[in-house]
C-alpha cells in the first residue's frame, strides 16, 4: 500500500479524475494533475512551459480555427437552409424521409464543420420543428439529430482527425480520405435503424412540392451551398492544397457565398463569427495544450508504457484487445470530450498499434467513432444537451429513443473493425499511405 501512495503514476490518474467527478473542467483537472505531479516529484518545472508551446505549435493545428471559423460562416450564410430544403424534396412522403433526411444532412454538415455540436445546433433548430411538425414524436426527432450529428468527425474534414494525426504523426490527409466510406457505412446503418423505428409507429415526410420540377428548383437554390464540400474535399484529395489550406480556402468561400450569393452575411456577423470562433479555438487549445502536459508526464514517470503492457497482457488475441480499447473509449467518452480523449489516449495506444501491426489511420478513425459515440453517452453527451436545449426535453425523455440508434453506430463500428479494407481503400488509392 505505501508504494502505491509513493508511485507517481497513481496520483496522476487520482489528481485527474477526482476534480472530474466536482465538475470541474477538463482541462483544469488534466492540468493541476500534471503540474501536481511535476512538482512532487521534481520531472523539472522548467519543462512546462515548453511542453505547453510544443503541443500547440504545430502547423496541422493553424487548421482547427480556420474549420471553426469556417462552420460558423456556413451557419450564418444559411447553407444548412438550403441543403435541407433539397433534401427533404428527394425523400418526400416515404416512410421515415425526414429522418433519413436529417441523417443526410448531418453527413453533408459534418463535410463542412467538423464540429458534432455545431452541426446540432445548425441543423437541429430547422429539422426538430420541421419532423414534430410532420407527426414525428419530439424524443425520436432529437435522438436522431444528436446522434447522427456524432458523424460531423467522421466525414472528412474532422477536427479530431486533425487532433488524431498531429498526436500519433500520421498525415491529415490520409485520415480525411480514410474517413469518407466509414461515415457513409455508419450513416446507412443510422437510416436502417430511423427507418424501423418510423415504420413500427407510421411516421413519414412530407409529400413533394411540385414533383421533380420542385426537386430541380431546390436544387438549383442549393447549388453553391451543394458545393461547399466539392472545394473543400476536392481542393485535397485534388491536390491543390492542403487540409490546413482547405480550411483557409472553407472560410473564404463561406464568406463569398454568404456575402456575395445569398447576402445572409453583414458586418455584425462577421464581428460575432469572429467572437465565437476565438471563443471555441481557445477551449479547445487550451485542452490541447494541458492534455498534452498530462501525456508528457505519463510517458515521464512510465504510465502509458505501464498502461499499454496492461494492455497487451489481458490476451494474446489482438480482438480481445481491442474490445478492451474500444470498452476503455467507451468509459472515457462519458467523462471527457474528443480533445481531451484524443491527447490522453492515443499515448498509450501508440506502442499496442506497434506491438499488433495495427494500421494507424485505420485505427484513428475506430477511435473518433468511439469518440463520437462518447457525444451521446451521459453524463458529458456534449450532442444530448444541445439537442435537449433546443427541443426542451430532459436527458430522461431523450435517452430511449437514443439507444436503437446508439446500437445502430456500434453495430457500424463492428463492421469496419472486422473489414480495414473499407476505411484504407481511399486513402491508399489516392496514395496517402502504402
């Protein structure tokens, strides 16, 4: 017992979780545990500091602002409006549209944003009313927006691909094309789930207005909104720039569509865009930077190595050790947001990747699955407040309907598991990776 209480590792993780538990933030708790840890067992002060400015100073990084910005313009331009109105005129009246529907639109937000509560709070407003309206029930509604939204960090641009590449030096560019078939596989599971569960209770869209000349009207209102992702994702995989580029390049032609094509967009939004993109970039690096002091300290005083030997130990069989991975994420998806599971983690599952011959970027985009299911798993389910705020259910009401679609997502994330194939079939034909 009195070498567990002299063990530097122990107090790591009980000075990191205890503050959780007194809903202290994220960042403060991995911060004081680190610095609590340097200091009683002398690791050198000095270090922090430039421990701080390394984990922030990165050039992938100079993305995540540019993205943020990026789907603030996107909202304020009325882009979501657009691409909402079209979709809802291809599904029409048929059994479960406006929830396929809504499942659509959050893979196409999510090509936009990379942000899972922002692509809530964009689409959630418009749809939730909108499928009430059509004879939804509210619960099933906002189930459905909050956790088809977890797919705006699986399709291509994503903040936590981003965050995953810079921690494990993988390219961004391999994880935005790896991305792409897993979150179209998810996204289908998602919509046979929606669709069984409006067809047991008789729900469905909205006839079409105008047959398919409405359709092609839509469409053509729709058209640069339509695109939006065309530029991003084309302009990368094309290699015409960068992901960090293409963020620059999103934030430009949002400003011009906004401005210029359907003049949503004056200077007091620009002013406020500023705000709430400087707002949101500040919290997310200063998790970035107090995650990664918390990880240099872990790898100092030899948690991770310890953690990840634990790991290796439990079975010789590689799936057996990612089950306990993936059970691991599950548990930390409850407590912590994708920053802050991204910089903790990944760590310590770098030397099991290498021990098992793991792909990397197959990898990362199993554990941003389990990071976007950790956006609907309480007590954080960052996706379930902001879906419960906007359609004024309590977590109670929202929970039910949340768990066929939960199991739908996981069921999806059982599939890539078993076929790698279908998450590196991109990336290594445009040749990202070998």
């Amino acid at each position: 017992m009195h070498a567990i209480l002299e063990n530097p590792a122990f107090w790591a993780l009980i000075l990191f979780f205890i503050p959780l538990f007194f809903r202290i933030p994220v960042a403060v708790a991995l911060g004081f545990s680190a610095i609590a840890v340097t200091y009683f067992w002398d690791l050198g002060l000095q270090m922090m500091s430039y421990n701080v400015f390394a984990n922030i100073a990165k050039y992938p990084l100079l993305s995540i602002p540019f993205f943020i910005m990026a789907g603030n313009i996107m909202e304020k331009a009325g882009i979501a409006d657009k691409i909402i109105v079209f979709i809802k005129g291809i599904v029409g009246d048929f059994t479960g549209g406006l929830a396929i529907a809504a499942i659509a639109v959050a893979v196409f937000w999510g090509a936009v944003s990379g942000s899972t509560v922002a692509t809530v709070a964009a689409i959630g407003i418009i749809l939730i009313p909108g499928m009430v309206k059509s004879g939804y029930d509210k619960p099933f509604s906002t189930a459905v927006i909050s956790v088809s939204s977890g797919l705006a960090i699986i399709v291509p641009p994503s903040i936590t691909f981003i965050l995953y590449a810079v921690v494990s030096g993988t390219s961004v560019g391999a994880m935005f094309a790896a991305g792409f078939f897993p979150a179209f596989v998810i996204a289908g599971f998602l919509m046979g789930s929606a669709y069984l569960t409006s067809k047991k209770h008789g729900y469905r869209g909205e006839p079409r207005k105008n047959g398919i000349k409405g359709i092609l009207k839509d469409g053509v209102n729709a058209f640069w909104a339509l695109l939006t992702p065309v530029v991003i994702l084309g302009g990368i995989y094309g290699g015409i720039f960068t992901p960090t580029e293409a963020a620059a390049v999103a934030c430009f032609y949002g400003l011009f569509v906004g401005i210029v094509i359907y003049r949503r967009i004056g200077w007091k939004d620009i002013y406020n865009i500023l705000v709430e993109t400087v707002s949101a970039s500040a919290i997310g690096m200063t998790v970035a930077a107090t995650a990664g002091l918390y990880s240099w300290v872990g790898s100092t005083i030899g948690l991770i190595e310890s953690a990840a030997s634990f790991l290796i130990s439990i079975s010789p069989n590689q799936y057996v050790i990612l089950l306990m991975i993936y059970f691991i994420l599950f548990i930390g998806g409850m407590f912590l947001d994708g920053t802050a599971m991204v910089f903790v983690f990944v760590p310590i599952f770098l030397p099991v990747m290498q021990r098992l011959n793991w792909n990397p970027v197959w990898f990362g985009v199993m554990m941003t699955i389990m990071v976007a299911v950790g956006t609907v798993t309480p007590p954080v389910a960052l996706n379930l407040f902001v879906g419960c705020r906007i359609s004024g259910l309590t977590m109670e009401e929202l929970t039910p309907p949340v768990m066929p679609l939960l199991l739908a997502l996981l069921l999806a994330l059982v599939v890539l598991s078993i076929f790698p194939s279908i998450t590196l079939f991109l990336p290594q034909f445009l040749g990202f990776i070998v």
